[in-house]
C-alpha cells in the first residue's frame, strides 16, 4: 500500500515522472470553486436521503467554507502529488474536519465529479460571454442608428459596388452575432444537465436521489444515462464551435477595420487608446487591437480540432483522455472573453469619417445600377439597359468621370430615353434611399431595423 488515495492494492509509489505527467492540478484548480459547489449539494443530498448524518453533512459544509476561503485568500497550497483539483480538495477538507472528511466522496466518483464541475463552470463562463455579446451588439446598435445616413461604397470582390449605408454595413455584423448568441444560449441547454450520480460509469448502490442534486445546483435535469454522462464533453466542443463562430465573425469585422484605418481607405479612425505606435516609424498607428482579435482566431479554432480529435476514439465511458479537455476549453473562453471586451469597448469609439466615406462612393461607378434601373423604367429591356449602362462607363473610363459628373447631352449619346431626372437616381442620396424595403440600405430602414434590433435584445 502507498500513501495515495487510491494506494490500497498498489505496491511501490508513482514513478515521480509520472505522478507529474498525469497530474491536472495545475490547470484544474480553474474548477476549485465550481468544485466545492457541487460538493456542497452532494454532502446536502446525501444527508437528505440519509447516507450521511445531520451533523456530519454540516462539518463538511462548514469545512468546504474554510477551504474555500483559503482558495480566495490565496493561500490554499496545491499539491501536485494530489493529483487534481478534487483530491487537492478533499485531503485539506479531511485535514480541517478529520475521517469526516472523507465521507464525502460516499456514492460519488472523480468521473462524475470532474464532469459536474466542467459544466458548472462552463455555464457560468457562458453567462458572462452572452453578457458581453449583450453589451458588443448594444454598441454596434447604437453606432448603426447614429450613422443611418452616412454612405460608404459596398463592395462584392472588395470592387466598389453599390452604394450602402454606413449604419447598414455595422448591422450586419450585428446579425451575425445575434446568431452566435443564439448558438450560444442553444449549447447553454446541454451544459445545464446534472452528471454528479453516474459515480465511476453505473451509477451508484446508495439511495441517492439526483432530482435532489439537479435542483440544488440549477441544473435543469439529471443526465439520462450514466455511461454517457461520465463520458460526454460533445458540450464543450459545442461551446468551442459557438466561440470558432464567433471568432470567424470578429475577424472579419477585424479585416474590415483594418482596412478602413488604412491611409488608403480611410474610412474610419481608431483613438489612440486601442492602437499601438512603431519603433522605428514614428508617423505609424497601427490597429493593434482588430489584428490580434484576427489572429487569435486561429488558436480557437485549433482548439475546436484538438477537442473533436480527443473524443473520437474513445470507447465509453470514462477514460483518462478526457483530462486533455481543459485546457482547450479554458483557453477558448480566455480568448472569446478577452476578443469580446476589445470590441465592445472599441466599437462605440469608432469615428466615422464621412466624407471620406462619401467621397469614396461617388468613385468606381457605384450607381451604375440605378441608371440601369432607371431605364428599365423607361421601358429598355434590362440586358439591353446593362449593355447601355456598360458603354457609359466604359466611356467615363477613358474621360476620368463618374456618371454623376456627365452632362445630360453625354448620356443621352448612350440612350435617347434619358431625361434631367436622371440626376436624382444618379445621385448617392437617390441610390440608398431607393433600397426601402425590409432588409434594404435606406436610411428609414436602418433606423427601424435598429430598432428591431434593440427590442430582440431587450427580450433575450
Ligand atoms: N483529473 C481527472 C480529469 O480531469 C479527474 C477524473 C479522474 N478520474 C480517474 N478515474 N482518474 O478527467
């Protein structure tokens, strides 16, 4: 026998590699608090059902009070010969309160305990994410209603295209993060089920009664099957796709303004508190924060590939692989947490720069599709409307002219249909203003769609 807890039938200690290479400690203890929780409402069934007597359910209650105030104080010593989080736990709670001490683990195992754990902790990691997607959307909603107005050029192929609003363009980032939360509140479901009964993979020959441990933890059920519910982590990997997602559209939104901050683009400005200056050129403002938000994405979706790989191969039930899940996830949340708190902090400080913005528009042609509609009006078939459209462009091409800058006489060379109203289509203000429908650029409906926006909110 050695000196560990499980040590009974062993003869000679751990190898002092492997005790290393197999222990958790260092990144478990994350869990401590999530830990003690689910210890509590196990020590508070188990007296319920009769396992454990009333005074020895309140000395392990009183006993997890003292541990978890040395956990916050910071004094709590960790043991990596303790193995993990839960044993590390356990030996101080048996210091404090005696053979007690070691009652709790009465009808339990680590494999139902460490799953419990995850998932109370994901949940209330998830709870905060969704707080600060909350307050990203909040700020894209009200930047959006301020810029309803402001015309920027939209691109397809990153060409210029047609001419949108500015306000337009940040609602639809607003829309793919809607569906993030959603995804997100989706996988907060099959966090909430309760593991803690499965014990090792059978279940347990104490009268427990899991009903009891769900409602003391919030959970919203017992997990249906033992088996299964040491074994699964599909929620953490669902949690890790929700933050692949949302980081896939945090980076995009990243590209984008880095090229609006760019000289050439110059749509935007950045204050100097979210951007970073050059050691050696000195005229640099460099947009720090959306290229590191870009980049960080990577990790997360590699940590999306390392939990499905993980699980692939794994015969049920518990098994010593799930060990690995942790640090994947943990570093996920830090990411997607981190990534949040820049945007929402940076995205009410973007400084529109209009006229630059506007400017930008009246080049490349934007509304060349309006004269094609425009003649489509008036009766031209619309391929033929695209080839007339076509030639004038090509015709301001060799001039250096938008169309907007072309007299009555030169359009009217391309066709005899067109009149002096064809200036109000012509122009930016025409052109967005002319997209009125749900869903479209102008500005009446980005201010009703914001304001969609706010009530979905409000409901969540
Ligand atoms: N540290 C382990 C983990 O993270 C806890 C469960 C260990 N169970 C076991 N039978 N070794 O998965």
């Amino acid at each position: 026998t050695t000196n560990q807890s499980w040590g009974g039938r062993f003869s000679e200690p751990t190898d002092a590699f492997v005790a290393r290479f197999t222990a958790s400690v260092d990144f478990d203890r994350r869990l401590a608090l999530h830990d003690i929780q689910g210890s509590r409402a196990h020590a508070t069934m188990l007296a319920r059902v009769g396992v454990l007597s009333e005074e020895e359910r309140d000395a392990i209650l009183g006993g997890l009070d003292e541990v978890q105030a040395e956990i916050e104080a910071g004094t709590f010593e960790w043991s990596v010969a303790l193995e993990d989080v839960h044993m590390n736990i356990e030996a101080r709670l048996t210091e404090k309160i005696g053979i007690t001490g070691k009652k709790l683990h009465t009808g339990r195992s680590r494999n139902d305990q460490v799953a419990t754990d995850i998932r109370l902790f994901l949940r209330d990691e998830i709870d905060t994410v969704a707080a600060e997607l909350t307050r990203l959307r909040e700020g894209l909603i009200e930047l959006a209603d301020r810029e309803a107005e402001t015309i920027m050029p939209g691109f397809t192929h990153l060409q210029t295209a047609q001419p949108v609003t500015f306000g337009h363009h940040l609602l639809a980032w607003q829309e793919m993060l809607a569906r993030d939360q959603e995804r997100l509140l989706d996988c907060r479901k099959r966090v909430n089920v309760l593991p803690l009964g499965a014990a090792a993979l059978a279940g347990t020959t104490y009268p427990i009664d899991r009903h009891v441990t769900a409602e003391l933890l919030g959970f919203d059920r017992p997990a249906e099957n033992s088996l299964d519910a040491v074994s699964d982590r599909d929620f953490a990997i669902e949690f890790t796709a929700f933050a692949s997602t949302l980081l896939m559209h945090l980076s995009r939104m990243s590209e984008e303004l880095v090229l609006w901050t760019s000289a050439q683009f110059d749509f935007i400005d950045l204050p100097d508190r979210f951007c970073t200056g050059s050691s050696i050129m000195p005229q640099k403002k460099n947009p720090d924060v959306p290229e590191l938000v870009r980049g960080k994405t990577g990790r997360v979706y590699g940590h999306l590939m390392g939990l499905l790989t993980l699980m692939k191969s794994q015969p049920l039930a518990y098994n010593k692989d799930n060990q690995e899940d942790k640090e994947p996830l943990f570093d996920a949340l830090t990411t997607v947490q981190d990534c949040l708190k820049a945007f929402a902090d940076m995205v009410p400080a973007i400084e529109a720069k209009a006229d630059n913005m506007r400017e930008a528009a009246r080049k490349g042609f934007s509304t060349a599709t309006d004269l094609a509609d425009y003649l489509v009006c008036r009766g031209v078939a619309f391929r033929d409307a695209h080839e007339i459209v076509g030639q004038s462009v090509a015709y301001g091409l060799a001039e250096g002219k938008d169309l907007s800058d072309m007299s009555l006489e030169e359009l009217r060379r391309f066709s005899d249909v067109i009149e002096q109203d064809v200036f109000e289509v012509l122009t930016l203000e025409g052109s967005v203003a002319a997209r009125n429908h749900i869903g479209g650029t102008a500005p009446d409906q980005v201010r009703a769609a914001a304001q969609r926006a706010r009530e979905a909110l409000a409901a969540l």
